[in-house]
C-alpha cells in the first residue's frame, strides 16, 4: 500500500529548538507545519490508520513556486529544471518536518525509513508531495 498526501504552499524546513526557562521547545512555526501535515494524513486517511510495519521507501517532491520577479525566460528555466531552488530551506530540514509529522501516525517509527529520495525543483504550484510505501512494492 503506498500512502500519499500533498501539502499545499512551499514547503517548509524543521526549524532548530530554541531554548527558554531551561528547556527546549520546538518553534510555533514548525508546530504549526507539521500539525497541518497530520491533519492533511488523517483528513485522508482517517485517525484509526494502522501505520506500516517494516521497511520503508519515502518520495518528497518539493516543489517551490517561480517567483513573481522572474523574467519569462528565468521562469521557463525554473520550469523545465535548469535551474534549481538552492535557496532555504535545506532539503535535510523540509525532510526532517515531514518525517516528524508523520512519525507514529503512517508509520510506527522513522527508523523503519530506509530508501528516500528528495527532491527540490520549481513548479507552478507550491507544493510537498510526500509517498511511503513498504520497501519492493511497486510505486
């Protein structure tokens, strides 16, 4: 069974802890983000989801819209993939958030993560496009 959800808007990065009244919290920014990847899963896939056993291949397409300032020919470049978003966030911090979020609702525990492919391009509509599914199934 492969799970899959797009989340709407340009993706986000996992933000560091920050610290106060001796301890660490994770930012609002990042709560916010990651609880809107859950309500988008279990809005999909209901709350009473069993999350996979086993290991596990994980796709996230990051898809950053091509900014309004681009000229017609900057923006084709974007489109077509000759050139890249290298700008923040950092493709390991959009990875960490959407693992986060679903860790313990798609599946038990992201060490059972074991292939990932992830990938930052421009698109015409921001998006995440996140897939699991158990390891030598067919996408």
């Amino acid at each position: 069974m492969t799970l899959s959800i797009v989340v709407p808007g340009n993706p986000i990065g996992k933000q560091r802890p920050a610290f106060g009244k001796g301890h660490a919290y994770t930012p609002a920014k990042t709560r916010t983000y990651e609880s809107f990847i859950k309500s988008l899963f279990v809005a999909k896939y209901g709350d009473a989801f069993t999350p996979l056993e086993g290991p596990l291949e994980m796709e996230i397409l990051c898809i950053f819209a091509v900014p309004m300032s681009a000229s017609k020919k900057r923006a084709l470049d974007m489109l077509w993939q000759r050139e890249w978003p290298t700008k923040r966030p950092d493709l390991s911090n959009i990875l960490k958030a959407g693992e986060d979020a679903l860790n313990g609702l798609a599946f038990r525990d992201d060490s059972q993560i074991v292939s990932l492919s992830v990938v930052k391009q421009y698109g015409k509509r921001a998006q995440m496009e996140i897939k699991i599914r158990p390891i030598g199934e067919e996408p």
